[in-house]
C-alpha cells in the first residue's frame, strides 16, 4: 500500500492520455507538440493494454490532482464476452467519478475519429481494418506500423483546413451512437478547457 502511495505522490498534476496502443499513444504526441496541448502521454500508458492492465494503470494514476482520458476501441472488446464484461465493470467502477476520468470510446476503433476529419458517415464498420481501408482514401498511406505512427506528417495531414474541428462538429451528430460512433472529441474538448491551467 506504501508504495502505491508512494508512486502516487511522484505523479505530477495534470491531464494524463491512457491508451490501448502506440496508435493513441502517436496521435496525442504529435497533437501534443503541434498544438501546443498541455497534458502527459507516455509510451509505457499506451502499449498494447488489455482491460485489466488499463484497469491497473488507472488505479495508479487517479488521484485529486489527475484528470485521466482513457481511450479505448470498443471492435476486439465487443467481440469478446469475457472483455465485454471487464470493461463493462471498469465503466462501472469508475461512474461516479467523472470529475476524474473520461472513456473516450471509438467503435470500432480510433481510426473511425481519424475518418470523420474527412467526412461524415455512421456506416456500421465491423473492425479497425475496415475502416482503416476506409480512411486510406483519403489518408493514403495510413498505416498502423510504428515506423508511420512515429512521424508527425499524418497528424499534420489530419489538421489541415480545420479539419480536427469538423471531425468534432461531426462526432457529435451521432448521439445515439448507433453504426460507427466516437467521443474522442470530448477529451479533446476537456483539453482545450484546461490547456492554460494544466501542468505539463
């Protein structure tokens, strides 16, 4: 228990992105140094997590001073009952603390938040891969592959031509959340809300 609360002291006030994998972990990096954004990101919170280490990683973060986004794509998760009903109690979990933590949920994944910067749709796409043949359209070269991730070009690609506030204006036509749906755009909004008051 000491050392939980030891870990928890070491942690520096601020937003802190928790991801799935180096997809999130890429995007909000170069978000980060392009938009200037203020919040924590590191690789060792966006490394190909399962339910139960993101369950782990939130334990060890949340705290008075930390506001978590934890981004998840709902596709594998949906498709694995057992999954399914981790993340359906860690939302539970953590229902009542929404002054804490945000889940910005992407079916079937992130690549959809990426797609919408491009046009509109809720076409029910059943995984990432097809919606990612979807954004490639648009976003020729788009690739899951570190070596693509790692550079800044396909962010900067994404926000041309104010395109990260369509993607937002178009997120939100889909309340419902019915086919394809994301809220990716509400941390984005709770970042821009607290980008001068976050230590980075």
């Amino acid at each position: 228990m000491g050392g939980r609360k030891q870990a928890q002291k070491d942690i520096k006030p601020g937003i802190y992105i928790l991801g799935e994998g180096e997809t999130e972990q890429y995007y909000f990096t170069h978000l980060k140094s392009l938009l200037g954004f203020q919040y924590i990101v590191k690789p060792r919170f966006c490394r190909n997590s399962s339910i139960d280490e993101i369950g782990r990683r939130i334990k060890d973060l949340i705290n008075d001073y930390v506001f978590i986004i934890c981004v998840i794509d709902l596709d594998v998760i949906n498709r694995d009952s057992k999954g399914k009903l981790k993340y359906d109690r860690l939302i539970n979990k953590y229902s009542k603390k929404k002054d804490k933590i945000l889940f910005c949920t992407s079916f079937p994944s992130i690549e959809y938040w990426f797609l919408l910067h491009y046009k509109y749709t809720n076409k029910y796409f059943k995984d990432s891969n097809e919606v990612a043949n979807e954004l490639k359209k648009y976003l020729k070269d788009y690739d899951k592959k570190e070596e693509y991730l790692k550079k800044t070009k396909w962010v900067e690609e994404l926000l041309k031509d104010n395109k990260l506030q369509t993607a937002i204006e178009r997120a939100k036509q889909n309340p419902d959340k019915s086919g394809s749906y994301t809220n990716i755009y509400e941390g984005i909004e709770k970042i821009r809300l607290n980008n001068n008051a976050i230590l980075s």
